[in-house]
C-alpha cells in the first residue's frame, strides 16, 4: 500500500458526514480467547488475471473469513448456548459464485448504499447520471459498484485487536459519480469478540457517500431455514414508506399500529404475510428504519437479533441515522451456499446501517454530501453472545 493512499485519509479534517470517535466499542467481560495475526490463502483468479485473496481472522471467540474482492465476508462463526460453532452468514464457495452473483452476500457496498431514484442527483447545480441497475434506479453503487472491486488489503494487530484495513480509491466519473474517492473500510475483531466496522472516504470534488456492510444473517447457522422465528428489536418508531420501485416516497411514517413496528421484540414471521400494502410491494420487509436516536457522534445500540433455538443474539451498534431491514424476500432456490443448501425466501436477513435511501434527492433526509477537506467518517459495532 502506497504511503500517501493512507496519509490522505490520515491528515484530511476530522468534519464529516458523522464523525465519530474510534475505539468505542460495547465493552463486555474478556472470558474469550485473544486471536493470532490475520491469515492470507489464495481463493480464486477473476478473468483478467487478478488474484483474488481470502483473509481469516479469529478473536474473542469469533471467526471472520474476508475476501478481497468486494470486501465481502465470505464467513461469520459464532457459538451458540453450547458453545457449538456455525457460519451465520450467507455466501458461496467460490469465487465464481461472487462474481455472477447478484444478491450482494457480505458486500462492502459504495459508493452509494441502497436506491437511488431514476440514478440521477443534482448536487450545486449540476445533474449528474449514474449507473441504473435495478430496473430504471441506482442500487448499491451500480453495475459496478464497491461489491465488484478488488480491494488492497493490509492487516494488523493492535493490542489484543486483530483486523484488516481495505482500501479502494474510486476514479472520478466511476459510476457517474463526481470526485476521486479515496476509501479505508477497516474491521476489526476486538478481544472481546466484536466485529467492529469503520468507514473513512475523502474526496476532492463534491459527491454524495453512502457506505455501509450488506452480510445476510442467519444466527441458527447458514443454510439452515427460515429466519421468521427470530426475534428482532428496532429502536426505531418511524420508517420510509416506499413506491413501486422501492424508492422512499419522502414520508416518515409511524410504526405503531403497524406490521414494521419491532419496538418490542417480535418474530420476523409474525405479521410478514398480513398485506399490509407496503409488505406486498416488497414482497416482505425492505424499507428504512428511521432511528429514534438520529446522527450521533457515538455508536449507539439500536437492533436485537436473537434466534431462540440457538441462543445466538446480534446486537448492532451505529452512529448512523437508519437501518435497511431486508428480509430476504427475493432469494428463490436457485442459489447454494457453503452448507450445500439452497437459499429459499425469508431464509436470511440483511441490517444495513444507513443515511436514509435516496437522501440525494430528497431534502428533508439527513445529507450524505461529502466535500473536499472534510472526512467521511462512520461506525458499526457488532456484538455476539449465546
């Protein structure tokens, strides 16, 4: 890695879209055992020739397996009540899978997470078109987007932390979008058994940034069934209600009364076939959560996951202003995880931590505009227990 690929981020203002303070993480008792160094193995060549690399970190009893193409998670093992190991997230293989993939399984995605209506924004004055790869929408970055790109990776230990920093810089016009975006996504597997995620970008022309961690969950082990018996809770009182396109129609609409309230804990199955019409549109849950917490300068805890079976519970912390609940809806059979087993509807679950969809757009949404000599800064914590 470049010197002055790292200094770029390193000495750019700390002023940014929600700057947080690093190293805050969920503290919990350090009963788990420490991790060694990160390893690297080889997993596959893309057809232009460029080696892809799969990187396995373990720390405070949790295991992370993480690709260099698309900074995807290609594994998460956590134990459950028995102390009994499983991969809860969804993925291939082999790298094949990836490539033609379309699901965007543990992605790193950007530079835009989530729609983007028609692929257009007008940011100061001028209009800029973007790459449309959900029917006439931009989605997750575009054709192209962070999910597709190999990623330079370098790992490191921290006292009793291991992780990796990826980067990828993004050539202006790449996607349509405005500026050179230079992109550190670290994670970071602390002694406690944490996963912990931090995005920093800076740019040198005005754009609009939206990153976020596409993982699909199931915490009774991939490949394993349904997610409708897990339990979820969402500090969130509002959502984005969307059209036929999936793009927020600008209402902040109240959960209560509703099936997309999950202020207290709920099976994901309970209300997901009542008809609600937003339920029918999306074929079961795709929609922003509105947190009640708004932008903070701190992750704050806002979901609960828990699967009764096995006792495994996911706790997400974020300093972010909203949660993209997916419910797995258009998974349909034809896919096979590591497992062997065919990925059905409903059978995992994706809570991207977000600036809202389609904020370009829409002024009444918290900005994700990024200037230059400003840091593009934000935190995601993941907690395990059993």
């Amino acid at each position: 890695m470049e010197l002055n690929r790292r200094t770029v981020i390193a000495g750019a203002a700390a002023t940014g879209l929600a700057a947080t303070t690093l190293g805050t993480g969920a503290a919990r008792a350090a009963s788990r055992p420490e991790g060694g160094k990160p390893v690297k193995e080889y997993f596959g060549t893309l057809a232009d020739g460029t080696k892809v690399y799969r990187w396995s970190l373990e720390n405070g009893g949790t295991r992370l397996k993480v690709l260099s193409y698309g900074g995807i998670i290609q594994s998460l093992e956590i134990p459950d009540r028995h102390g009994r190991y499983a991969n809860v997230s969804l993925g291939y293989d082999n790298l094949d899978a990836y490539v033609k993939g379309t699901t965007f399984f543990g992605a790193t995605i950007g530079r835009y997470g989530n729609r983007i209506a028609k692929g257009q924004f007008t940011l100061d004055g001028k209009k800029y078109q973007l790459s449309v790869n959900d029917g006439v929408n931009s989605l997750h970055g575009g054709a192209k987007g962070f999910n597709t790109k190999v990623w330079d990776i370098e790992p490191f230990t921290a006292g009793h932390d291991v992780g990796l920093h990826l980067y990828y810089t993004s050539a202006d016009g790449e996607m349509g979008y405005p500026g050179t975006l230079r992109t550190r996504v670290t994670f970071t597997l602390t002694r406690h058994g944490d996963w912990r995620i931090d995005y920093e970008a800076t740019t040198d022309r005005p754009t609009v940034v939206n990153l976020t961690n596409h993982t699909y969950y199931n915490l009774a082990g991939e490949g394993s069934g349904s997610i409708y018996d897990h339990e979820l809770w969402l500090a969130a009182g509002r959502f984005t209600p969307t059209d036929s396109g999936l793009i927020p129609t600008g209402e902040l609409a109240r959960v209560k009364g509703t099936p997309f309230d999950f202020t207290h804990p709920k099976p994901i199955g309970r209300d997901i076939r009542t008809g609600h019409p937003q339920l029918v549109t999306a074929k079961g849950y795709d929609h922003n959560f509105v947190l009640d917490k708004g932008v903070t300068a701190r992750p704050e805890h806002v979901v609960t996951l828990r699967d009764p079976e096995s006792g495994r519970t996911l706790k997400i912390f974020t300093d972010q202003p909203g949660v993209q609940f997916y419910s797995g809806n258009f998974l349909d059979g034809t896919l096979v995880g590591p497992s062997g087993h065919t990925y059905r509807q409903g059978d995992g679950l994706a809570l991207e931590t977000q600036h809202f969809p389609d904020s370009p757009n829409e002024p009444t949404f918290p900005s994700t505009v990024l200037r230059p000599g400003h840091t593009y800064r934000t935190t995601t914590i993941h907690t395990f227990s059993a």
